[in-house]
C-alpha cells in the first residue's frame, strides 16, 4: 500500500495534529509516527491502545515501537489524531513520571546522609560551644 506523508513535526508542534484531521477522508487508513528518545515497553504500548479504543478509534494493528519511533496505525473514523495524540501524550508523561519518581526513590537515601553528617557537624559545634561557654563561667 502507497503512503503519503500528512505532516511531519517536532514536540513544539505536536499539540496541533488535529489540524490535520481534513486530510483523511472516512475510512481511509493512517499512521502516526512519534520519534522518541527512548523504546516504550510494551505495557506503555498496549495502554496507549486500550486508551484509544475507548475513546472510539479503530486501530488497524497494535501500536508498535520501530527503533524510537512509535507507530500507530488506525482507520479515519471520528476525528482519531486528536484522540491519539492526547493518548500517546500521556503515556509519554506517565512514563516521565515513573522515570522521575524511580530517580527520586533513589535521592532521599543521600539526602539522609547528608543529614546526618550536617546533624553530625552541627552536634559537634554545639558541644564545642558549650563546652567553650561552660569553659568561660569557669567550670
């Protein structure tokens, strides 16, 4: 089957894809291509699927990873673009966030620490106060 690039962008365009809705007519089959930095694991894949069949498009195929980009196939009924981008959008912000939330598990053990050693320090320049205080009245 002939294809024929709609649009091609960047992330600085990606929230006007649905402008692009007028380009297919219904029934004509599509693909959306999101280059990413990184491969989705098939969990992601098969969320950003379910999301979209509820939401009423029809997925010619599953969405699948091809290199970084992911590719979803579907079947122009109601406007799907939207559909798919506002999907494909939050996956990629759910996995950020699981991303950003397992790189700060993994902080509060080294902000412990330094608390300790700054409670340490802090402990140490008490008593040394004191001691200088208690020192000074002649004890």
């Amino acid at each position: 089957m002939a294809e024929t690039l709609v649009a091609s962008g960047g992330v600085t365009n990606f929230s006007s894809i649905g402008g692009y809705e007028h380009r297919f007519a219904e029934g004509d089959n599509g693909r959306l291509e999101v280059g990413l930095r990184t491969g989705l694991p098939s969990s992601v894949l098969s969320g950003i699927d379910t999301s979209i069949r509820k939401a009423g498009v029809t997925l010619t195929e599953p969405s699948k990873m091809v290199g970084n980009a992911l590719h979803v196939t579907f079947r122009k009924g109601i406007a799907p673009l939207v559909i798919i981008a506002a999907a494909v959008a939050v996956a990629i912000v759910l996995v950020a966030l699981v991303v950003t939330w397992k790189l700060m598990k993994l902080s509060p053990t080294q902000v412990i620490g330094t608390a300790t050693v700054w409670l340490a320090v802090v402990a140490v320049a008490v008593i040394g106060v004191l001691m200088l205080v208690n020192k000074t009245k002649g004890g």
